[in-house]
C-alpha cells in the first residue's frame, strides 16, 4: 500500500467517468494537445504525513489534494465554466471512500475554487481534499 495507490484509487474514479473519460484530459508528464473548446487537467498533490502512532512501524496520515482545473474559452461568460465545474465536482462526493491495492482513501472535501485566466483560457479548479492512512515508508 502506497501513496502511487492513493493516486490510482482517485485516478481510476474520476477517470472512469465520461467527463474526463475522452482524450480531452491532461495528466502530468504526458503528452497533450486540446482538441476542443473544454479540456481538464487533472493533478495530485501530497501534504506533509503526520506519524499516528508511535515507533518506526506506525502509519503515516498523509493528505493532498487532487486538482482537476476545466479549462474553458476566454469571453464566453461564466456559465458554461461553473456548469463544467459542477458536473466535475459532482463526480466524488465528500465522504466517499474509494480503495486500489488494498489502499483506502477518503475524501474529506470537495470544492469549486476561484477561477483565472491562463495562457488564454479560463480556468476554474475543482479540488478533491483527501486523506489516508500509509505504513511507515509507503511510498
């Protein structure tokens, strides 16, 4: 159990859904090109672990964020980035429980953050907060 099956677990769920199934969907360190006027970039974010227990073999709290940012066009007004949000947010709901590997992960908070403007579109971020429990040294 690791941290490579905290990523697969959140991974696989929202992946597994139409929205971000197509090839419009970036992932870090792989190659992409949009294709359309709506694409998703998707990335995993680790926190500092916090040790639960004591001695070297006590589990490790880790918890992250996973980021997925919908891209949109510039000048189209803001309902289509909140609509594509929304569908986006409502792919995980806080409190659901996903598992890869025999590695449970919990998700401890789903939000729609403020949007901007980046190399010409505008982008609105969808956060998954999550939390799981690693043995020691579970990378």
């Amino acid at each position: 159990m690791s941290i490579k099956d905290v990523r697969n677990a959140i991974f696989t769920k929202l992946l597994g859904h139409n929205i971000l199934k197509t090839t419009n969907t970036a992932i870090a360190n792989a190659p992409f090109t949009p294709s359309s006027d709506v694409w998703y970039r998707i990335s995993f974010l680790t926190g500092e672990p916090l040790t639960i227990g004591i001695g070297t073999e006590a589990k490790e709290r880790f918890v992250g964020i996973v980021q997925v940012d919908v891209y949109t066009k510039t000048g189209i007004g803001d309902v289509t980035p909140i609509t594509k949000a929304a569908e986006v947010a409502n792919l995980i709901s806080r409190g659901t429980m996903l598992t890869s590997n025999g590695q449970d992960v919990l998700i401890t908070k789903v939000w729609i953050d403020n949007a901007d403007v980046e190399d010409g579109w505008f982008v609105t971020p969808v956060n998954f907060r999550w939390q799981a429990e690693i043995n020691s040294g579970g990378y």
